[in-house]
C-alpha cells in the first residue's frame, strides 16, 4: 500500500505533466494569436481584445501553477513521511482557485475594455456592503484556510466535536467534512470547529473505548460483580485491550437510576475491532442492566 507521501508525489508529477501541456499550449497561442488576429478582425473587430482576455487567463494560470508547483515540492522534500500532512497541499490548491477566480475576473475586464483601478475604486462602498453582508461566509473561508495550513487537524484524522464522532473526510473553505460511525457525511462550519472544543483520537497515543449508560437503582445493585461481568465480556479480546485498564466509575446517583461510566484502553487502534468491543460491552450491558 503506498504511504500518503508516495499518493501526493505521484499526483504532482501528474500535475506537472499537465503543466507542460499547458505551456504548450500556449505557445501555440503565442504563435497563432496574430495570424487570427488579422484573419478574424474584419469579421469580429473585438477579436484583439479577445485574444488578449484569453492570453491573461492562460498566462495567470501558468505562473499560479508553477507557484503552486514550487510550493508543494518544497513541501514535499523538507516533511519526512511521518511528519507530512495532506492540509498543506489542500490549502496551496485552495489559494490557487482564488487567484484563478480574480485571474478571470480581471480578463472580464479586459475583454470590455473596463480599467480595473477605476472599477475598483466605483465599486468601493457596494463591496463594502457585500463584505458587510458575506462576513460569515468570508470568516469561514479565512477559518478554513487556517485549518488547512495548520497540523492540529488533517484528512483521516477521527475525531469528536460535542456528541459527533467520525472521520476526516475533505477540508472546505466552508465545512469541515466528517464520515460518522453511521457513515453519514456531516458538515460543520470552519468558525466553529476553531471556536470549539474538539477531541483528535488520532493525534492520542492511548486510544481509548468510553461508554457511559445507567442502571436502574436498586439493593441488588453490585458495582464489582457488574465490572467483573463486563471484564470476562472482554475476554475473547485480550489481544487487543490492555484489561488492567478497564474500570467503570459512579457519574451521578440519581432517583432511580445511576449513571456508570467505563473506559478500556486498546494496544492499538483499528477501527473494526473498536467497533466490535463496543457492540459487546453494549450487548453485555443490556443484558446485566435488564437483570437487575
């Protein structure tokens, strides 16, 4: 199986092909652009501006990549391949469909004949506005971008933020996308994964199995014959547990119910073994908890 280096390595040097291509092309552009020039103007008069729209996308488009090129395989040469993040190279793409999207925007303005510092400084007051209106939508991006460029979360990391737990699956500049345990997509807003507490099990050297429930109150209640029950539970998996960490604990006695806590540390994580432990305890638990 290739390491996340090796995938990223082979995906610029896909990139870099492309980046050829398109020097390629526009060479040709160069080369061709005024003989159509001279061909097309009688027919179309604006051709010229046309031409020099199309040269502005293609020329800001080449020196974007080859910034984006230079970056990322830099990148890629300093970070040792335990220390390599994929967030780096997301953001550095990120930021290049930005300035392609001004690149555009400013070829628009090329192509009808509009000064961009003057159609800067009219739009001055309604950008305000917009800005004014987006500035959630922009504090997103900008959260976003942190994200990206920081080591604190990556792509795969598994995660809990409040009661949802899951998989890194894509960093937007909106959302942060999470694969939960029921493998449904969920989607949470950049602000608020900075502005909020968040568990990264991944970055964990213990890796912990946490359950909380409660049992009904009652004279027969025995917390060491409950634990003692939930540990031979456990047996079949002594592989993968380390069971002298297994304890449960009182959380709060109520009026007829108490709540437990458990916790067990596993020697290494796997996600289908954690998922199994869990349906387990959980089985065993009904059973012992219906008992009483």
């Amino acid at each position: 199986m290739k390491s996340k280096k090796d995938q990223l390595e082979l995906r610029e040097r896909k990139t870099r092909a492309i980046f050829l291509l398109k020097i390629f092309v526009y060479v040709a552009f160069l080369l061709f652009s005024g003989l159509l020039g001279e061909i097309a103007a009688p027919y179309f008069p604006k051709i010229q501006r046309l031409l020099n729209a199309v040269e502005i996308i293609v020329a800001g488009n080449l020196i974007i990549s080859l910034g984006r090129i230079i970056l990322v395989r830099f990148y890629l040469r300093k970070k040792r391949r335990a220390g390599l993040h994929a967030n780096f190279v997301l953001g550095i793409n990120h930021i290049a469909g930005i300035f392609n999207v001004l690149i555009v925007l400013l070829s628009i303005m090329v192509l009808f004949d509009i000064q961009p510092l003057e159609f800067l400084s009219s739009i001055t007051i309604v950008a305000a506005a917009i800005a004014l209106l987006s500035k959630d939508y922009i504090t997103n991006m900008i959260n976003g971008l942190i994200l990206m460029f920081s080591d604190q979360l990556t792509l795969g990391d598994y995660i809990k933020f409040g009661e949802i737990k899951g998989k890194i699956q894509d960093i937007t500049l909106l959302n942060v996308v999470i694969v939960n345990e029921d493998e449904d997509l969920v989607m949470i807003p950049n602000s608020l994964i900075l502005s909020s507490q968040v568990i990264n099990h991944s970055r964990q050297n213990v890796k912990k199995i946490t359950l909380e429930f409660e049992v009904k109150l009652s004279p027969h209640l025995d917390l060491g014959k409950l634990e003692s029950a939930l540990k031979i539970s456990l047996t079949p998996y002594l592989a993968a547990i380390d069971i002298d960490t297994f304890y449960i604990k009182t959380l709060s006695i109520q009026k007829d119910s108490v709540r437990i806590k458990l916790q067990v540390q596993l020697t290494h994580s796997e996600r289908s073994m954690e998922k199994e432990i869990k349906r387990k305890l959980n089985q065993r638990i009904i059973l012992l908890t219906g008992e009483n």
